[in-house]
C-alpha cells in the first residue's frame, strides 16, 4: 500500500512540474499561433456578413450538444456573397485502446476574413488514473519540413472540470531538413494553447487561449522575410435554470500581425511587400427558453467589430485601415414537428458601418452605415438516437426585399458520439 501510494504520488509531482514548467513558458509569450495562412490579402466582406455568421453558426443547443460529447464531427457553410463562403469544420475522434491509453484524431478551421489551409493533429493519450492525462501528439507530413510535433498536460479529465496546456512545435525539422532551398525560420514558429472548461451547480464556463511566440521565416533567394504573431481567445459563460432553459454570454477576440518583406521584386504594390494586422471582437448575449412542449425560443445581442490595418510597403498611396461594425438583435423560433423533424425561423436586424480610410489624400474614403435585416427558414431531420443531424437553410434579405430579396443559403450537418 505504501509503495503504491508513494509511486502514485510521484507521478502526481512529475505532472505539475511538467504542467507549470509549460504554462511559465507560455506566459513569456505575448502572441498566438501560426496557422499557415501567411499570404496578406485585402478584405472583401460585405455590409450583412456578420449577421450571415450569426445565422450559419451551429443553435445554442447544438453547441451544448457538441461540448457535452466525448467525440463527433460537424461543418457547416454559408455564403457570404458572390465569391465568399463561410465555412466552419471541426472533427474529434477518440478511440480507446485501453483503459490509460486513447488515440484522437482532432481538426478545426474556420474561415470568413481569409484562406485558412487546412491543419489537424493526431493525438495518443495516456491517463494514469482520473485527476492527470500526458499526451504526445502532431501532424504527419509527407514533406518533413512541415511536420508538427507537441505534448499535452490535462489535469481533470474532459469533458468538464478539466485544465489542459498544449505546446506544438511547428514545422520542427524545416531547418534540418529542408533541401529544397536555403530558407529558414528564426526561431520556429511554437504554439501554446490553454483550455478548460468547469460547472458549478447551475454554472457552466470554457475557455481556450492561444498563445505564440513571434517568429521570422527568411528566404534568401527571393530576398524575402515574412513575420506573424497573433493571439486568439475566446470564453463562454451559461447560467442553467432549466432543461433547455439558459442565460450565457459568449466571447471572441484576435490580434493578428503579419509582415511580408523584399526589396527584390520590381512589382509596385507587390504582395510581398506588405503589412497588416487584423483585430476582431465580438460579445453575444442570449437567452433561451421552451414556449411550449413543441417550440422553443431564443433572443439576443451580439455586437462584431473587424478591422484590417492594411499597409503596401512600396506604395504608400494603397494603405488604407478597413472598418466594419455590427450591432445586431436576433430571434429563433424552433418548432418540432415529428419526433425527429424540427422547423427553425430566425430573424436577424442590425445596425452596420463599413469603412474604408485611406491614409492618402489623394483616394476618397468609402463609408457607408445601414440597417441590415435578415430571415431564415431552417429544416432539420435527425435520426432517431438524435445523436446526428442535419439542416437545410434559405435565406431573405428583408431591407431590400423586392430589389435583390434571396440572400444565399447554408447546410450544415452535426455528428456526436
């Protein structure tokens, strides 16, 4: 008994001292991780396109659904104009080899400012017992020089009243092994990701922070420097006072800072001659409730801010600060209609501003602000278990109804287990 104690107990110390050495390192850190997108590009969104992300985002209750699951899958569109299309994807699945021993495949992207290329990591977790897991994980490449590597620490276990610290080290052998040319990075880009998610009687609350330190990728034949750092947190907080009854607030902020360098190319306005940071913040608040044993009802706020600070090294005449501000009020009806058939209506009215300042005299900024309105009707089939799902989405441009009234549509599909 006293062995068994003294040996549990000592891997009790080895995980915190792992667990706060990795969390020291991240506080040195100021910024978020890279995710690949390194290319700087203009904005393109329109005046409506955070009420579209509002409307194409996953329901409340799917979201909770999703939380509460070991594993699953889901993605959902929508466009965002004529060219655009917002699109979210995440895939968690968790298969047990032993009692200490699970395997993970884990994916995430989102994309509505940006190309964001697709990433996803492989993770082998080993749980001594309820209170710790330590994990080894990364993304296998068939070019070495991309491949990812990392460990986790948890302490609890998820899905709830749990702390998790991840660091990957990305592209780790892009300097060893890189024989295509004699580009490196100083230092390699490294992600820090911290995440938790506890409940207390009626309270529930998540949270993940993504941390990076800043780092310079040089390629000396293009005479070619490229610079990011970022962060990315995001936080939500519910007060439960009933089944399917609930008032939260949910949290999103980024800081993105990119520089691409060179004094080579002969192009004016070149794209590799560029800076530019992006700074997105958004607060929704929301209240649910079921009206009846068929329907059941959500309102709320939320307000969205962008902004793309956009700098042409060599023309001066091409910066400009991109601006688009939303406030909005939103209403969702669900109705059920078979046991596994459901209706939803929602409607989406906001206050926007769109600006476009240029630093230069000589163009003539663009500003507009408009009332945005938007409807949608949603049909949803799912089987039996309920533990799949997916929705057909139309949507009406209500402002300018009988000018320009169909405003896109959206599929999404959600699988938990």
């Amino acid at each position: 008994m006293v062995n068994s104690t003294s040996y549990r107990l000592s891997k009790f110390i080895l995980f915190c001292i792992v667990f706060f050495s990795f969390i020291c390192t991240s506080l040195s850190s100021t910024v978020w991780a890279f995710d690949d997108a390194s290319e700087i590009n203009h904005s393109f969104l329109n005046q409506e396109n955070f009420l579209d992300l509002k409307s194409y985002q996953f329901h409340k209750l799917k979201e909770d659904e999703w939380y509460e699951s070991v594993g699953g899958w889901r993605l959902t569109g929508g466009s965002l104009g004529l060219d655009l299309l917002y699109s979210q994807l995440e895939i968690r699945l968790p298969h047990s080899l032993s009692e200490e021993t699970t395997v993970i495949f884990l994916a995430k992207q989102q994309e509505f400012y940006e190309i964001k290329p697709f990433r996803y990591l492989v993770e082998v977790e080993w749980r001594p017992g309820e209170w710790a897991a330590f994990s080894l994980l990364g993304m296998p490449e068939y070019d070495k020089r991309k491949a990812d590597q990392g460990a986790s620490v948890t302490l609890g276990k998820r899905t709830w009243n749990f702390l998790r610290f991840q660091q990957l080290y990305q592209d780790l052998y892009y300097n060893e092994k890189n024989f295509y040319d004699n580009s490196y990075y100083a230092p390699h880009p490294i992600e820090n990701h911290l995440e938790g998610a506890f409940r207390l009687n009626k309270w529930r609350v998540r949270f993940n922070h993504l941390l990076d330190k800043p780092f310079k990728q040089v390629f000396p034949k293009q005479d070619l420097t490229v610079t990011y750092k970022s962060r990315d947190s995001n936080a939500v907080l519910d007060y439960r006072y009933g089944t399917q009854s609930l008032a939260g607030v949910s949290w999103r902020s980024f800081d993105i800072r990119k520089r691409r360098e060179t004094t080579a190319s002969a192009e004016t306005a070149s794209p590799d001659n560029r800076d530019q940071q992006l700074l997105y913040n958004s607060t929704d608040l929301y209240w649910l409730r079921p009206l009846s044993e068929k329907l059941h009802g959500t309102l709320g706020l939320r307000e969205d801010r962008f902004r793309n600070i956009f700098r042409q090294l060599d023309l001066a005449l091409d910066d400009y600060d991109f601006h688009l501000w939303t406030a909005q009020f939103y209403g969702i009806l669900r109705h059920q209609t078979e046991t596994n058939r459901f209706w939803e209506y929602g409607l989406y009215a906001g206050d926007t501003d769109k600006v476009t300042n240029y630093l230069s005299t000589e163009i003539q900024d663009k500003t507009r602000r408009k009332t945005e309105v938007k409807f949608r009707v949603s049909w949803e089939f799912q089987d039996l278990s309920k533990q799949s799902a997916l929705m057909i989405t139309t949507s009406w441009n209500m402002d300018d109804f009988f000018n320009d009234f169909w405003d896109g549509g959206n599929i999404s599909y959600q699988r938990i287990f």
